[in-house]
C-alpha cells in the first residue's frame, strides 16, 4: 500500500513510523503529511506539557496523569514534560515517559521560568524523537506569543488546555475577601495572584491568539476567556469537561460485607452511627477561595437544627488553624473534623460514605470535587455560579447561591430533609458521570482535537 498526496510517495514497507518518514520530507511538506496521517488515525505522538503531574496530584496532575494514560492505551505515545521535585517519582505508565525540568519556586513567576525550560527539552525530545502535537496546559504555563509561534514553527501544532484564568482566580479571592474569608491576604500564592494576574493574563492572551486549538474545561471558562480577552473570530475554541476515576469512586455497594464493614467504621469515625445521624463532606485544598469559613458558619445554622449532624473537611493547606478556631468560635468544633490530604482509596470510602457534598468554592474552572460525589453516588450542594450549574442541578443535588450562608445551610438542610430523594439523586449522579464526565470519553474527544490541529 502506498500514500500518495501532496506529489509526494511514502511506503508502507519502511520500516520506520510514518511520522518520522514525514520529518524526511521539506518542512511544509511533512507538517502536511503528519496533519494528515493524524486525521487518518494514526498512532501519535503526543508531548503534554503540565506543569502539574503525580506526586504532584491535585485538580490539573489528576486528569493530565489520566488523560496520558488514556491516550497510551489508545496506541498513542505521550511524553510529560513538568517541573521536577514534587516529592517523588511519578507513576509508571506504558507509552508514557516522563522529562522532569527546573523552574524557580516564585508565585505565579515560577509559570515563566518553568515555560521557558519545557520549551528547550520540548526540542530536544522533537529532535530524538519527533513531536506531532504539543499540547499546553494553562494558566500554569506562561508562554510568550514568540514562543508560541517558535513551538509551532521549529516543533509542531499547539492544542492549549484553558484550566481557567488568572484574572478569574483573583476575582475569587476578591468575593472571598468580600464575604469574610479567612486570611486571603495572609498566603504568599493568594498574594501574589491578587497582585499579578493582570500581568499573567497577557500570557493568556498569547494562548488564545497562538494555539491552533483551545480547549476550555468549561462553558464558562470558555465565556471568561472570550469576555476578557477578545479572541479573533476564528478563535478555535471546544469545551471538553474533564472526567473522574469511576473506578476508585464508585457507589457503595450495601450488600458487599467488607463494603459496610468499612463504611460503619467510617461513620463510627466521625460519630455519625444514629439512625437521625447525617454526614457532610468537604474535599478541598484548605485555601480562601474554596469558601470554608462561609461553609463553617453555614454548617452552625444546620447543627442548630440537625445537632447529630457531622461535617469533615479533607484537606491540605496553611488555614486548617484558624479554620479549626471559627468551628470551635460558633460551637460547631465538636461536630467538625479537619483530615489532612488521604489516599485516593481512602477518600473515595469517604465520598461513598457521607450523606451529601457540600462545595462552596468562590471560583473554578471546572471543579472536579463534585463529580467525585456524584460518581460515588453522592448528591452534591453546591454554588450557582461559573461552571458548576453545567454539572450539578437539582437531579443530583441542589444549587445555592454563592457567598451566601443562609442560602447554603437551607440547601443542605433541603437534601438532609428528603433521604429518599437523596438516594435517587445520588442514581442520578453515578448515571450523569459514567454518560458524560469519564477518561475514554476525554481521549477520545482529545484524539480528534488532535488530528485537527495545525
């Protein structure tokens, strides 16, 4: 079988992959013939450049390691291009090799020294082994226009990832310090998004301009960029939600021994064993714009009415002290339970174990948290505000709007008060995730983002 395009013949009996037969070809002419042997369906190679990924976990480590490993399962090759350190070595994974780079540990500076070194080993891999497509994931790398356009014309096509904005970030901090949040201007991160995200936004600005392909996470996320940025009209720009692990966070299953075995030492844990007894659970870097001290003072007003209720709150972050004192202050610091970061296992227990998710964050480019509950078969309470209402309504939970503390207590007083309700939302849930919001279906959207891209 021969291809035969563009006045030019390649066989099939080369041995070497047809994308590195194209690089023997002019310039033009082989980013012509890999664009085409993409939309064809051939096997990529694909370098991710994230400036998180396991150990470093979190939102964006999560779905970049997962979406890597989705692709190499698919035949695809995939080279991780991040910021060394993190704390260890990240997983081994089939098809997917890691290059780790230095990067200054500055706020919001470390995206630019970071950027510039993912650059020089982006072409250094492309020179041993050639790139089909890079692919970005922003705000977290700050790449110049220049470097955009050197990326495109000495490597390959640049898809961009929108993970959301800094401007959006700092908006968050802003309606967080608004309604009392603590500390927002105590974290040195926090600070300096306050103090540089309309510098960093220019960097944004070069992603929509410069990326063949934008990807936002979100509708809203998608909405922001345009608002703020003023894309050309043939700004080319998907929505792609990122998916859960419906593997590790999956229902509980009442009639597996060893299931309720675990799930009744859970709830034994945080003294939620009575029959009147519910669970709230917060999951969530401990951090001002995720809104727990608003949550706190909620969850006061629902004690008051539901005094066997019980709140946990999972995760890391420099506010668990001063958090730990406002529960202790409004006579709720016995009825809440502040638990570091856990093992994916261990926290997918506890989705499956809580009652309802409660999550109040003042900005997202997504936000991952509540599709982690409803895969679990958890209704979720959560904002009416930026992307949530995509993923989350009253089927699966219920909305309340943002910043306002009596409107969050009376939400989640409201699926406390209907447990019926609550287990058909929590059906509902498990159903939404497994149809719209899982790894194959990002890999496959992915794909075709791919092959499109020049």
């Amino acid at each position: 079988m021969y291809w035969q395009t563009l006045g030019h013949v390649i066989e099939d009996a080369d041995p070497r992959p047809r994308f590195e037969q194209y690089e023997s070809l002019p310039r033009g002419r082989a980013l012509e013939m890999r664009a085409l042997g993409r939309e064809y369906g051939d096997s990529m190679h694909i370098a991710m450049l994230s400036a998180e990924y396991p150990p470093r976990w979190g939102g964006m480590g999560s779905t970049v390691y997962h979406l890597s490993a989705s692709l190499a399962a698919r035949g695809h090759r995939v080279t991780v291009i991040t910021r060394s350190g993190g704390g260890g070595n990240p997983p081994s994974i089939e098809g997917v090799e890691v290059i780790s780079v230095g990067w200054v540990p500055i706020p919001m500076a470390f995206t630019r020294s970071y950027g510039r070194s993912a650059l020089r080993a982006l072409k250094r891999l492309h020179a041993r082994n050639p790139v089909d497509v890079v692919h970005l994931h922003c705000p977290m790398i700050s790449w110049s226009a220049k470097q955009f356009r050197d990326c495109r014309n000495s490597v390959a096509p640049v898809v961009s990832s929108l993970h959301g904005s800094w401007l959006g970030e700092r908006d968050g901090l802003v309606e967080a310090s608004r309604n009392k949040e603590a500390a927002v201007w105590a974290n040195p991160n926090d600070l300096a998004i306050l103090m540089a995200a309309k510098h960093y936004a220019g960097y944004e600005r070069a992603a929509v301009r410069e990326s063949s392909i934008c990807v936002a996470n979100s509708e809203a996320t998608k909405q922001d960029f345009m608002q703020r940025y003023s894309p050309p009209e043939n700004w080319d720009c998907e929505v792609v939600h990122w998916g859960v692990d419906t593997s590790i966070f999956v229902p509980l299953h009442r009639d597996d021994e060893d299931a309720m075995t675990t799930h009744e030492e859970i709830r034994t844990r945080y003294n939620a064993t009575s029959p009147d007894s519910r669970l709230l659970l917060a999951v969530g870097r401990l951090a001002a714009r995720k809104g727990y001290a608003s949550l706190l003072r909620a969850f006061a007003s629902v004690n008051a009415a539901a005094p066997s209720t019980r709140l946990v709150i999972v995760g890391r972050g420099h506010l668990r002290s001063r958090l730990s004192r406002l529960a202790k202050s409004l006579g709720v610091g016995e009825a809440v339970h502040f638990e570091p970061g856990m093992p994916f296992e261990e926290l997918a227990g506890l989705f499956r174990s809580a009652d309802l998710v409660v999550y109040p964050s003042y900005y997202e480019g997504q936000g991952l948290i509540p599709l982690e509950a409803m895969a679990s078969g958890t209704p979720v309470v959560t904002v009416n505000h930026g992307p949530l209402p995509e993923m989350v309504d009253d089927s699966v939970g219920r909305l309340f709007t943002m910043g306002d503390e009596d409107s969050m207590a009376e939400a989640i007083l409201a699926e406390l008060g209907a447990p019926d309700a609550l287990q058909s939302k929590g059906e509902a849930g498990r159903h939404r995730v497994l149809e719209s919001y899982t790894y194959d279906g990002n890999s496959e959207r992915f794909e075709v983002i791919y092959g499109r891209a020049e």
